[in-house]
C-alpha cells in the first residue's frame, strides 16, 4: 500500500492551482499542454523520491530485526606463582585512574590485592594488619575501596576503615552513624536496624571521590513487611577524609507490595551497578531493571525478558522460585544492558542452570547464552571491561594465577 503525505498533496494541490490561474489567463494550447507536461513530472519524481525513501528504511528495519549476536568466550589469566596467595574472591572493586585498570579485592589471609587488568599483572599485595591494637581491624575484611594510590577503605563490620599501603588502620569511621542521622530528619522508623552495604555491586564509583551505596535493613524481619527507608545513598569522601551523605529519592517498588503481609526476606536488596551517568539495578525475584539517572533524576525502568525460564517469579509465600535474576551489568559505551539468571532444581541444586542475556536500550533480547549448570562450571564476580564481560571460577584450578573468563557479545555474520 503507498501512503501518500500531507506535503504530498499540498504540492498537487499547489500545481493544480497554478495550472487553473494559467488556464484563467487564457493561455495558447501547446503553451498549457506544456506547463502541464512539466507539473506532472514534478509530482512524479515527488513521489519517485518518497518510494525510494519508504523502501530504504522498511529494509533497514527488516536487516535490524534479522540481526543476531551471540557470545564469544575466552580465558585471561594473571601470574600469582611469586607469591603465596589465595585467589578466592568474595568480594571486590575496580579502580580506574591515570588509565589505569585496577582489581582489587582481599583473599582469605587478609591480603590486599592489587592487580592490572590491561597488563594482566600483579601490582602490589598488602597484608592489612589485624589484631587488637589501635592501628589493626579486629574483624573479619570485606570489599575494599581503593581511594587513591596509597588509601583505601576496607569494611569490616560495623565499621569502615581507612588502610593504608603498609596495611595499618589510620582512621576508624562509623559511615553508619552519618546515615541514621539523616533516616531520623526523614522519621524512619528503626534507623539503628539500617546500614550502608556495598557488598551487591561491583562498581559504586560516580566520580571521583563520590560512591553509591544501598542503603539495607540489617533484619529484614524487624518492622515493616517492606523496607520504608530510601535504597541508595551517594557517599562522598574529600581530600582530607571528611564524608557526607546524600540520600537518592528511589525506594522499593509499590508493585512488588502485597496485601499478604510477607516479606521478601534478604531478597529485598537489590543488586546495582553504575555506569556513566546511570544507576542500574534489579532484584533477584524479578525480570524488572530499574534506571535512575544521576545528574538528572530520570527514572525509568522495563521487563526485560528471558527465553529460558520465567519472566516473573511468585511471591516468596506463594512458592519456590523458578528463576533468579543475579548481576545486572550496563555497558554505557555500548548502550548493552547484560544480565545473569538461573533456572532453579528444587530436587538437585548441582543441577540449577546458569544463562548469561545480552539486550539493547528498547529491551529487545540479543543473545541468551547458556553457561551451564552448578556441576558443569560455577561462575561468579561479574564485570564489564574492555567492552567484555569477566568472572572468575568460584573455585581456583591454582594459587599461583587469577583466573578469568570472559564473554564478549559479537553480532553474527
């Protein structure tokens, strides 16, 4: 069917009345047969043009749907064998300056590691200093941040610690405190059950010096049966170490609110990571990905659906869950949003299986790539570099390398 345009006609209807002012002006036959002859052509190469362009873009959109990627895996590996380490990573962090790539995170000794991901080196180990005296952590570590070349913040529950590169605590902090103060001007009830986590992300740095952190209740069985309290803080930490807190406006979803008075357990922190200017972040019993926009405050949020498994899963009182959704990753440069989820065996856990899914900005699914189960292959620690995404083994073949593997997402020929 050709559908002609409003511009369309008016050009018509534009030649039609210059031909009715000609004919008014009693012009010589062969003169208006002419004019005529010269009008109709006008509108013929009109139209030409519009068919060609409504050909064009109708086949650029059949090749944009008939497009299909896939995800290319390979293995990186960086040399521990000078060292006595132990590379099972809980927890960790990037750190990007001067271009360069940091990871860092703190093995099973207390060691800092430091590693470079373009080199794929082994920078620096720090045995943070543990003990009972004023300059030592007398808590078991958590995820480091690494604030400059020679500072870092280490969590070690209930406090954060600044280390610094010889392993000795300078300065003791309770960032904690600092959040409460603001829950009770916003009258939240039962702050003291509320701390910062950073734990469920591989990537809080906006800036320099600025972090995100969610903001969760220690037990989620204490008060309301949904978290009232916001669920991200943005931390900001100056020259001289002074910390302030600002409290993002995003709170729990209303559509994930029931009339049935339970509660969503742990599972009521989401996971998040940041990218450019965005804030992403999902929860484990929900296909939904949430989008807030650092300077500018846009929310927005889609389904984005997967091929293998459930959409949506019930309720926590309502069932097991069949499928859960894990790291959520955002590609700023790519504009690819990329996701975990596991298809859950009630009967054998060795047999849940793990899919890696790629999709564009409009939630379109690119790829879903099957990584296999709990008995094939575990998989973990979740991160975007160089365009491509990397994890590591849950269990190491060796102590003397990190171990990577990664996927890249590639359009098929």
């Amino acid at each position: 069917m050709l559908l002609i345009s409003g511009g369309t006609l008016e050009i018509i209807a534009v030649q039609a009345m210059r031909l009715r002012f000609k004919m008014s002006a009693k012009c010589e036959p062969e003169i208006f047969i002419i004019v005529l002859m010269e009008q109709i052509m006008v509108v013929k190469r009109v139209l030409y043009y519009m068919i060609l362009g409504l050909s064009f873009f109708s086949c650029q959109n059949r090749d944009r749907e008939k497009e299909t990627f896939t995800f290319e895996e390979e293995k990186k590996t960086i040399d521990f064998s000078k060292e006595v380490l132990t590379p099972i990573i809980s927890s960790f962090s990037l750190y990007n300056e001067d271009q360069k790539h940091y990871h860092i995170f703190i093995d099973e000794n207390n060691n800092l590691i430091i590693t470079d991901l373009q080199a794929l080196k082994l920078l620096k180990v720090i045995p943070i200093q543990t003990g009972d005296g004023p300059n030592l952590v007398n808590r078991g570590l958590h995820k480091p941040i690494m604030i400059d070349s020679s500072l870092f913040l280490v969590h070690s529950y209930p406090n954060y610690y600044f280390i610094n590169d010889k392993g000795f605590v300078e300065e003791r902090i309770s960032i904690n405190n600092l959040l409460r103060k603001e829950l009770r001007k916003r009258n939240i009830e039962n702050p003291e059950n509320i701390v910062l986590s950073q734990i469920r992300n591989y990537r809080n740095l906006t800036e320099k010096g600025k972090y995100i952190f969610s903001i969760k209740r220690m037990d989620p069985f204490q008060g309301e049966t949904y978290p009232v309290a916001p669920l991200f803080a943005e931390i900001t930490i100056d020259k001289e170490r002074n910390i302030a807190i600002e409290i993002l406006p995003l709170y729990f979803p209303e559509d994930f609110k029931s009339n049935n008075n339970f509660s969503y357990e742990f599972a009521e922190n989401p996971l998040y990571t940041v990218s450019g200017d965005w804030l992403v972040y999902n929860y484990y019993f929900s296909s939904n990905v949430y989008f807030y926009n650092l300077n500018t405050g846009e929310k927005k949020s889609m389904s984005l659906k997967i091929s293998t498994g459930e959409n949506f899963s019930p309720d926590f009182n309502k069932g097991n869950i069949p499928t859960g959704f894990a790291d959520i990753l955002y590609d700023n440069k790519k504009k690819i949003i990329y996701r975990n989820h596991m298809i859950i065996n009630d009967n054998d856990p060795m047999e849940n299986l793990h899919y890696l899914t790629a999709y564009n900005l409009e939630g379109k699914l690119l790829s879903e790539f099957k990584i296999g189960s709990n008995k094939e292959r575990l998989l973990r620690n979740c991160f975007i570099f160089e365009g491509k995404l990397h994890m590591n083994p849950f269990f190491p073949t060796s102590d003397e390398e990190l171990s990577f593997v990664t996927f890249n997402l590639i359009k098929n020929d």
